[in-house]
C-alpha cells in the first residue's frame, strides 16, 4: 500500500530534475551560440570540452575511481565515443550557425530514432502504432528543414546529422559497460567534445584568438551548465520510472524556442510550429505506448 506514493514521489522528483536538466541544456546551448559569435568554434569546443573533462575528472577522483579502465576502450564504448564526437561536432555547428530555435527542436526527433534503431539494432519489440509514431515525428523533422522548396537550406543538416549522432551515443550507452560510472561517462562525453573540436579546428584552419574576460566568463558559465545538466539528466534516469520522466525531456523544446526568441531575436515560422508539434506528440505517443506495453 505504500509503494505506489514513494513511487509518486520518486516520479515527482525524477522529472522536477529532467525538466532542469532540460532547462539548463537549453542554457549551454545558448552560451554556446554567443561563444561562437566571439572566437572560432574550434576553440569552443576545445575549451568547452576541457573544462567540462576536469570537472568530471576531479568528481572522479574525489570518489576515488580509477580515470580509466579496460572497459572503457570496450567495442560500445569506442561506438559510443564515435557517435559522440559526430553529434558534439555537427550540433554545435547547428546552434552556432543556424537559429537556436529549429536546431533544438530537430533535436527532440532523438528519442524517435532511438526507438527505431533499438528495434532494429536489438530486436525490441516495437508495434505498428509506434512505428507510425516514428514516421510521424520524422516527417516533422522533413517540414521544418523543407527540402526542395525555397527556403531550404543545406545549413538545416547539421542538426540533422547531429541529432543522429546522439541517437547512435545513446543506442551505443545501452550496451556500455555497466561498471563505467556516469562521472567517467561524464569525463570521456566531453573529452570526445576535446577530440570533435581539434579536428574541426584542423580543418577549419581558423586561428585562435585570445580571449577577454567576456568570453571567459561565457565559457565558464557554459561549462558549468554542461556539467550541472549532465548530472541532473542522470539523477533524473536513476530516480523516477523512466516512463515517467522521459515525457519531460521535451520541456527543452520549450526553453530552446524561448531563448531563441528571446536572446537571439529569433522568429517561429508555421512549419517550425507543425514540425514541433509532430514531433513532440509522436515522442509522447511513444512513451504512452511503451508504458501500456509495460
């Protein structure tokens, strides 16, 4: 008879901390989206990265676990590396050059291709109604970005290709090691953001430039929103059912728009509305369904 209120409260907890850890997601990316403005995004990444990887580093050494084991160069660990420096990369590139706005909701169509590729990858059973889901929230990443009209722009991509990228991280995280704890998932996330700026910044070719205490000040704040968001979504994953919590990751959409609008002067077109819309209630279908099925 107890249970199910500890269960409520947990749920209640879980997604009080996925509704921060999206708002202060949807910060980072702001922060981002300025730093980018004031120094090569190379040099963002770079930094970005690095301090984010001392935090993490020193949470680590703190509770006294080793900075590396063999599991974390396993085979979904290196998948999961691979697909992090693909999202990190082309998804920065997304908020720095295109609007906050569109960028953050083609983002929300993860947890769409995360589904698919489980049923795909791991034989999850995934029922002709979540599959139309699926297809659904797809096509509202295809009205938003719009190809072959006018106002398509190739730019539109990169939140494509980075929002695979995280379904592939976060596929890969299934079959990570359970013995890697989330400060050393922590640690490599964001030396792999190190890794994805180098190579951009090589191929960029673009030459630092030294930073005022302006820029400073925008990073470390970036820095700390990446780490507090990060380990608000892994209290929220250990806290409540996942069922439960999983609908508020879509609360970034919210805050990413509005920051967008807000900050960045940025304009909600009707297909960036009906893209969303789709998207957001083909997401919350899933989790409907994956709750029944449960």
């Amino acid at each position: 008879m107890t249970s199910r209120p500890l269960n409520l409260s947990a749920n209640v907890i879980g997604a009080l901390f996925m509704t921060a850890a999206m708002g202060v997601f949807a910060v980072e990316d702001a922060l981002i989206k300025a730093a980018g403005a004031m120094m090569p995004l190379g040099q963002v990444m770079i930094l970005f990265g690095l301090g984010g990887a001392l935090v993490f580093a020193t949470l680590t050494r703190i509770r006294r676990e080793p900075l590396f084991t063999a599991d974390v160069v396993s085979l979904p660990m290196r998948i999961r590396v691979g697909f992090e420096i693909t999202g990190r990369l082309f998804y920065f590139l997304a908020i720095t050059l295109t609007p906050l706005s569109a960028a953050t909701v083609i983002l929300q169509a993860t947890p769409l291709v995360v589904v698919a590729s489980a049923a795909l990858v791991f034989g999850e059973t995934v029922g002709w109604r979540r599959w139309a889901a699926i297809i659904i929230g797809l096509v509202g990443v295809i009205i938003i970005i719009r190809p072959g009209s006018d106002s398509f722009s190739a730019l539109s991509l990169l939140a494509v290709i980075g929002m695979l990228g995280f379904a592939g991280r976060d596929l890969a995280s299934r079959a990570a090691p359970a013995s890697i704890s989330t400060a050393l998932l922590g640690l490599y996330g964001f030396l792999s953001v190190v890794v994805a700026g180098s190579l951009f910044a090589l191929w960029d070719g673009t030459p630092f430039v030294w930073l005022d205490l302006w820029g400073w000040l925008v990073l470390c704040a970036a820095v700390i929103a990446g780490v507090f968001a990060y380990s608000f979504l892994m209290k929220a994953m250990r806290t409540g059912e996942i069922s439960a919590v999983t609908p508020f990751r879509y609360a970034r959409l919210l805050f990413g728009v509005a920051l967008g609008v807000i900050l960045f002067g940025e304009s909600l077109s009707p297909t960036i509305l009906l893209g969303s819309g789709l998207i957001v209630c083909s997401g919350l279908f899933i989790v409907w369904r994956a709750k029944q099925a449960a």
